[in-house]
C-alpha cells in the first residue's frame, strides 16, 4: 500500500532538552510539499556537530531531530521536483545548491545562501515543519534531520547517487568524510612534498589525513589527545602522531620543531578555540595555511594578533570541506564505488537506530570514530 500523500508514523530520536539523552519517539512526519521530497533513511553516521547541539554549543532550535549524515530513498515527491523519483538512492545534504543564489554562481565559494546553520530555523525554506510529536512541531536540523525513520528535505538539499552504493558507507559522504577530505583537497589545496598537522583525530581530522596522504604529503603529523586514535590515523596515513598531554611547551612549538620550523598546511578538526589557535601558530608564518573545521562553542571569540596573518600566514575554514554538493557528492559516491578512499575504515561501530545514546557515549568515551545508526 502507497503511503505517498499519507502522514507516516514512525520512529524517530527526538532531543527535547539539551543536555539529555535522545528519546526514541512515534513521530508524524506529514507528506512532502511542492519542491520537497520525503525519503526513507537506511543508515545515518553520529558526528561531533550532533553532538555539540546537544551540549548546547551549536544552536538550533528544539526539541529537533538532529543527524545529517544520511542515506536512503525517496519514498515520495512534491509538485515540481525534478531532481530525484520514488525508489532514487539519495543523500540529504545539510548545504543546499540552489544554484541561483551569488553563492551558487561563484565558482569557488560553496556555502550556499540557503542554508540553515548561519541563522538556523529549523524548518523546510518555507518556514514550516513537517515533524509532530506528541501534538507538538519538532524542528529540522540544517536540512537534513537523519535520527528518523523519514525525513522530508527541500529538493535544494538533495543527491541522487548509484543505487548500488552501500547506505551504511555512503552516509559517511553525508558529512564527515567530505568535510575532511574537502578541506585538505579544495580549501587548503595540500601539495605534493609538504608538510601536514591535523589536530583532532576523529572521524573528520582522519578524513583530512585521507586528503592529505591522496595530495601527496610528503609529512602527516597528527595530534590528538586520545592515544587511542593514534593507530588508525597512522594506518590512514599520518606519518607520526603526538599527544600534547606528553609535553611541557605549547603543542604549537613542539610542532614547529618537529617539522622543522615547516609546517605547510594545519587543520584544526576538534571543535575547541585553544586548538584553533595552536593550528594557526605550528603553520610556517610566510606560507603557512591553517584551516578551521570544527564548531567551537559559538559563545567563545578568539583573541589574537593580526601580526600572525601579516607575515603572510592564510587562515581558511570550510564546511562541507567546500564542496557544491549537487555537483560534488554523488561523483564522491562515485570515487568510493572505484575504490579511490577507504572510507570503510573510518566506521568503528554499527548500532540500530534505538541505540543511538550508547553511539554518543562511545563517541563521549572516545572509542568510537564512526557509529552507523541502521534504520
Ligand atoms: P570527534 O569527537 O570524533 O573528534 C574530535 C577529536 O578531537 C577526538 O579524537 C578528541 O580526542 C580530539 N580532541 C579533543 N580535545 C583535543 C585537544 N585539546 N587537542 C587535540 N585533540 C583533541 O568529532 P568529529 O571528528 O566528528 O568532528 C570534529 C569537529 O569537526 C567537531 O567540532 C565537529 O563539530 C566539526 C565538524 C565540522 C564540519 C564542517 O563542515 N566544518 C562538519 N562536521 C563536523
Ligand atoms: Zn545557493
Ligand atoms: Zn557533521
């Protein structure tokens, strides 16, 4: 039986309160509207930003369904959409291309003006939810919302991608992966020979390591706290890998040392202003790029002396590692189907949907890289 202009009732996590476990809830999600397209969601990747939201140090507005790394399938479509059928492999995408906006028409610039994380709504592009629970609207997260049985997404906020691609994996292309990949490829622009430092070794700061070794990066120094990540960013491609716990001086002169006095490319993929800081110090003053990539709390500013960009220094950030998504994502999915990333390794656990509050305590406890959610 069609459920295509129906409400659907399903399982959802619902985070009503920061601060407090998801509760898997019976949500309506409510057929989609003209230029929106409802999707069954297979498998959805956890990753750090899902859960700064629920520390409350990214903001969206709640109770929301977060998640936005996710695969699945179009279940229906509004009036209008063209881009993607029923029974299309999809990938929501938490940037949009809606392809007329000045973002869209500029060849290098990716964040596309109709995003929702500057100022997030958490709604549809018509300002309105399609998520209820218990009598009350539930909020999208960016345009995705991926802890949930079904989504609706705006047709701006979704890839067609191979049908054979496996959903489990490809979700990873969601977020993480592309975001850390991305930022050594199309924002930092890593080049044969040079000289890396990547702090933060989850699954996105392991992801730059992926783009950086695919660059030709001749040195991949990776730095975390958690020896624990040590072995997989070596297997992946860091060359050594330091704990800034195991020295007196600042991780940034350790770095310094180490490389010689030349590091060419840092990136900071924890999420914390110390470790944005410490990326942009270790990088070589006169030619040094130091990208940003994680979500610092959004309530902590930054001090620091305009001397350090003076002397030459170029300081980046990127979401979605500057990728156009509609563009970009499904040749991404294309290049895993080829076997061009191992993107596989960077999936430690799989859990159903139900267990998605251990899939953050192992994130919490550090054991985890990815956890796969399955649908
Ligand atoms: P995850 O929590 O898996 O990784 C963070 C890593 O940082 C962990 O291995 C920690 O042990 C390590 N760490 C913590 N403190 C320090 C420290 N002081 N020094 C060195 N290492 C430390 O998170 P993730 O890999 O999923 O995400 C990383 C960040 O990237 C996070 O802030 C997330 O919100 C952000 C992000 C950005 C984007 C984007 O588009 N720019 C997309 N997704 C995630
Ligand atoms: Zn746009
Ligand atoms: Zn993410």
């Amino acid at each position: 039986m069609s459920t295509a202009g129906k409400v659907i009732k399903c399982r959802a996590a619902v985070l009503w309160e920061l601060n407090k476990p998801l509760s898997i809830e019976e949500v309506e999600v409510a057929p989609p509207k003209a230029y929106e397209i409802r999707i069954k969601l297979l498998a959805t990747g956890v990753c750090g930003s899902d859960d700064h939201v629920i520390a409350g140090h990214f903001f969206t507005p709640l109770p929301v369904i977060l998640g936005h790394e996710g695969a699945g399938i179009v279940e229906s479509i509004g009036k209008g959409v063209t881009a993607v059928k029923p029974g299309d492999a999809v990938i929501p995408v938490c940037i949009p291309q809606c392809g007329k906006c000045v973002v869209c028409k500029n060849p290098n610039a990716s964040f596309c003006m109709r995003n929702d994380v500057t100022n997030p709504r958490g709604t549809m592009q018509d300002g309105t939810t399609r998520f209820t629970c218990r009598g009350k609207p539930i909020h999208h997260f960016i345009s995705t919302s991926t802890f949930s049985e079904y989504t609706v997404v705006d047709e701006i906020s979704i890839v067609k991608i191979d049908a054979a691609a496996p959903p489990e994996k490809v979700c990873l292309i969601g977020c993480g992966f592309t975001t850390g990949y991305g930022s050594a490829l199309n924002i930092a622009k890593v080049t044969p020979g040079s000289t890396c430092v990547v702090i933060g070794l989850g699954g996105v700061g392991l992801s730059v390591i992926i783009g950086c070794k695919a660059a030709g990066a001749a040195r991949i120094i990776g730095v975390d706290i958690n020896k624990r990540k040590f072995t997989k960013a070596k297997e992946l491609g860091a060359t050594e890998c330091v704990s800034p716990q195991d020295f007196q001086k600042p991780i940034e002169e350790v770095l310094k040392e180490m490389s010689g006095g030349v590091v060419d490319f840092s990136f900071e993929a924890v999420g914390r202003i110390d470790t944005v800081l410490q990326a942009l110090l270790c990088c070589h003053e006169a030619f040094g790029v130091s990208v940003i990539i994680g979500v610092p709390p959004g309530s902590e500013n930054l001090s620091m002396s305009p001397m350090l960009l003076l002397t030459g220094r170029t300081w980046k950030g990127a979401i979605l590692g500057g990728f156009k998504t509609k563009d970009c994502v499904p040749k991404l999915v294309d290049d895993y189907m080829a076997n061009k990333f191992p993107l596989d390794q960077l999936i430690t656990h799989v859990l159903p949907l139900e267990q998605i509050n251990e899939a953050f305590d192992l994130l919490h406890d550090g054991k985890s890289i990815r956890t796969i959610l399955t649908i």
